[in-house]
C-alpha cells in the first residue's frame, strides 16, 4: 500500500476511467492528490494502479470519495485492502468517524463497505448525475482495530 501524490495523476485518472466511469476530471484528481487533508492510497502492480481509495480529513472525520478497483481485479479482496489501509490512516491521523455515499443500486460496494462496518444513516435523492440516490454511510473508527481484516467476503468497487 502505498500514499498515492500528484505522480500518480494519470495512473488514477485511468483507474477512475475505467472502474468508475469518470467520477473526476483530471483536475479534480490533480487537486485530490495534492493536499495534505486528503490521503489516497493506492496498491500497485509494477506500473498499473490496481485499486485505490481516497478521503478527506475533516476535524474527527474521514469523508472517504473515491474507492476503485480495477474491474479486471476485482473479487480478490483489493477493494477490502485499500479501504480498511485508508480507515486505519485516519484512524492514525485522529478521526473518530468515517462516512461516504455509494449509490443506492450499488450492491457490490455497499457489501464491501458493510463487511468493513458502515451502516445506512440516510439517503440524499438524487445524488448521482444519473439521477440515482445515494445512501450515506457511517461508522466510527476504532483505533484498535483494523478494517481490512474485518469478516465478509470481499466486493467489486
């Protein structure tokens, strides 16, 4: 695992491209990538990015925004991997809670993010550019423990 900076800009332009169907221009990536507050780790096959995950410090709380794993990669326990490294970090870094939204047809995302301990704590209508909902997801970090080894099977970002 591996802190992901602005040398990574194309790779996680790419990823994004083709897990996540363009979530982020590459300006946005380029501003993800270069400020302290939002850590981004990354797992790394030579020179392919195989999956990611992204987040923001703010005071006690990781706002996680990007988690993407490779669609050739994926149901191998990646996604599991880069999430559980990102929660631990912030764990680290001081948050007590964690957050996210994933769309609401989404199953394989919201499994993987059941499997590491967040619940359903509402709905924003709309969310998408699609038009689809997305439900928002808690949990509160223990700093004892680590995500990335919680039970459940692994899931498709």
């Amino acid at each position: 695992m591996v802190q992901l900076g602005p040398q990574a800009l194309e790779a996680c332009w790419s990823l994004d491209q083709a897990a996540l169907g363009g979530f982020w221009s590459r300006p946005q990536w380029q501003q993800e990538l270069e400020q302290d507050r939002r850590p981004c780790l990354g797992i790394w096959r030579g020179e392919d990015l195989l999956a990611l995950a992204c987040g923001w410090l703010v005071a006690d709380e990781l706002h996680i925004t990007a988690v993407a794993t490779h669609p050739e990669q994926r149901r191998q326990g990646l996604g599991r991997r880069v999430l559980g490294a990102l929660l631990s970090h912030a764990a680290a870094e001081g948050a007590q809670h964690a957050t996210l939204e994933v769309a609401a047809g989404n199953q394989a995302a919201q499994a993987l993010y059941a499997a590491a301990g967040f619940r359903t704590a509402g709905v924003r209508r709309g969310y998408y550019r699609s038009g689809e909902d997305a439900l928002i997801q808690w949990m509160r970090l223990d700093r004892g423990a680590d995500p990335s080894q919680s039970p459940g099977g692994s899931a498709a970002t």
